[in-house]
C-alpha cells in the first residue's frame, strides 16, 4: 500500500531536482517539458493505480 503513495513523492522530488537544474541553466522550455512530463507520468501511475485497486 506504501508504494501507492511513494512512487508520485518520488516522482516530485526528481522534478523538483530535474527543473531547478534547467532553471539553473537558464533553459525555461526544457524546465517546462520537464515538469509537464511528470504530471503526465504522475497521472498515469495514479490512474493506473485506481484502476487496479
């Protein structure tokens, strides 16, 4: 049951990461790609995972 709720904590943590690394860059559309792509991938693990339970 943990990993319901660890995997998209996991996945914002990365993001958090990964966008301030392309903000530290001075490259605002990869930071942008960035973050839009998780909350795609955290939609689709959440679906996923409503689906199953």
């Amino acid at each position: 049951m943990i990993v319901i709720f660890m995997v998209p904590l996991a996945m914002s943590h990365a993001t958090t990461v990964r966008v301030g690394q392309w903000i530290g860059k001075r490259n605002c559309q990869a930071a942008k790609q960035a973050g839009y792509l998780s909350l795609g991938l955290s939609g689709f693990f959440m679906a996923i995972t409503a689906i199953a339970l």
